[in-house]
C-alpha cells in the first residue's frame, strides 16, 4: 500500500514538472511572437520597415491612403495605434510633423521616435518668380525652403533604409542578423530598381516636365529631369502665372501635365487643354515604394 501511495507521488509530481515546463515553453513562445510596432508618417515608409523588419514587426502609417502630409490632422484612431507603438519613423521634413510631434510625444512617451531621412543631403525646394512689369518667366531656387519630399529617391530610399535597420537592432538586439540579412536584401532590390530607372530614363531627350505639386525633385534630379510647378508656395496659381506656364510649356515643346491623386487636377487640364496636351497621374504617396517608382518611370518615358 505504502508503495502505490509512493508511485503515485512520484507520478504527480511528474505531471507537475511537465505542466510547468509546457506553460513557460507557451510563454516564451508568446513573448518570441510579439511583434515590434511601428508606426510612420507617410505610407512609402511602410514598404522600408516591412522590409527590414520582416515578421517581426507591424506597421501602421499615420496618413491613410488619399490624404497629403502637409495638412493632415490626427484622428483619435490613429492616436490609440501611437499610443501601443514602439517605434516612430517620421519622414523627416513634412510640415504635418513639425505641427504635430508634440502631440504625438504626449500621446507615448517610451515610443522611441527618429528621423528617417537623418543623413540626406536635403535640396532646396524651386519656387516661381513672376515679374509683372514684363510678364517675364523666370524659375529660381527659394533658398529659404528645403524639398520636403526627401522618401521619393532610390538613393534616398536606401537612407532610410539603413536609419530603420539601426532602430530595429537597438530594440531588438537578438534578432540583427535577421534584419541585417533583410535590409541587405532590400537594398539589393534598390540597386537594381535604380539601375531600371537609368536604362529607362536614359532615352528620354526632353529633360523638363510639367507637374501640379513639386514633389519630385529628388527623384528627378537623380536622372538629371527638372520639374517645372503648376502650384508654388502651396498656393493655387493665379491666372497670369497659367498664362505664363503655358507660355513656357509652348516653348519647351513639354505636352504632359503630371498630377498627383492627392490634388485636383483642374489647373492641369485647363494648361493641357492649351497646349493639346494630356494630364497623367502618378503617385508620390503610394505604399509600395520600389513598384510606384517603376511605375512614375515607365510613365515618365511613354508621356515625354
């Protein structure tokens, strides 16, 4: 009797070393899956950090899909996802985060924030001077203003890419070689979307083109294009500043009117209708980065 009581402690006490060693074994698990969130200003960034980051985190973009990032305003949905994030990437130079960063370190604390684009040599931003006295047109360089738009550029792309890879790691130690292997794949993917762009660009004899707003100039000075603005200074142009573009356009011999999805493409049908020209939408915005680009470049070449 005393030796059945025995062998039945004995076998409880098994159950209970197993029991144990299966809970904390489901515990390490859950904590192993436990993704790092992050959240971004804009959403080609969140190509850049699914990238790197792989399974191991999850991205939400502040700006949904429609809207542009000088004038958004914060909802209280995307306040609960800042709110749970780790990490913060900003774009870096829009004005919507120069507005809202307070805000944003108010609502999370211990999120970690940084700039994405530390590290790019910004551009300054072109502007329209327009000379009433001899309806004279001429482009000149706002030195006071950088180019906001500083995601839009392979080059660029790969700086991001390399400012997220050192967040992550600095989080997430363990697990660097796995977004180092990751980011190394990724910018392999740029070098040869960079290498499309120049075999595709390249053929191109017209380097000047039309477009609503001036988001483009990193991208474009890479393949040695110059964008000329409908919309300066975040205004809309005034009759005599249409008269005058079209005026240029004519002599350019330019007949495509670039536009983006996020602004309304009247100004540019009525310089198109002028100029028996076509207005063509591309999207500076799109989340899916490397595709979007191939996608303005293809554009690019069958329109000039």
């Amino acid at each position: 009797m005393k030796k059945n009581f025995l062998t039945l402690g004995l076998l409880l006490l098994i159950i209970t070393f197993v029991l144990a060693g299966c809970a904390l074994k489901d515990k390490k698990s859950e904590i192993d899956n436990e993704k790092i969130k992050v959240v971004v200003t804009i959403l080609p960034l969140v190509e850049f950090v699914e990238k790197v980051g792989g399974n191991r985190v999850e991205v939400e973009a502040i700006i949904p899909p429609g809207y542009e990032p000088h004038s958004y305003e914060l909802t209280p949905n995307i306040l609960t996802k800042i709110s749970e994030a780790d990490l913060y990437v900003k774009a870096g130079q829009v004005e919507f985060e120069k507005s809202s960063i307070s805000k944003i370190k108010e609502q999370n604390e211990n999120m970690e924030i940084i700039d994405g684009s530390e590290g790019i040599n910004l551009r300054n931003l072109e502007e329209h001077s327009h000379h009433e006295e001899d309806n004279d047109h001429e482009e000149k360089i706002n030195e006071g203003e950088k180019d906001p738009h500083t995601w839009l550029s392979v080059k660029n792309a790969k700086i991001y890419t390399e400012n997220i890879y050192e967040a992550l790691i600095e989080l997430d130690p363990e697990d660097e070689d796995y977004y180092k292997s990751n980011k190394e794949t990724y910018l392999a993917e740029l070098d040869k979307l960079d290498k499309y762009l120049k075999e595709t660009l390249s053929q191109i004899k017209n380097k000047k083109m039309i477009v609503y707003h001036p988001a483009f100039g990193y991208l474009l000075d890479e393949y040695g294009f110059e964008q000329i603005a409908i919309e300066t200074e975040g205004k809309e142009p005034t009759a005599g500043q249409i008269e005058e573009l079209i005026n240029k356009a004519r002599a350019e011999n330019i007949k495509i009117i670039f536009v983006q999805k996020q602004f309304s493409a009247k100004n540019a049908e009525t310089v198109a209708s002028e100029i028996n020209g076509l207005v063509v939408q591309i999207d500076p915005l799109a989340q899916n980065f490397t595709e979007n680009l191939e996608d303005i470049g293809n554009k690019i070449k069958e329109n000039l």
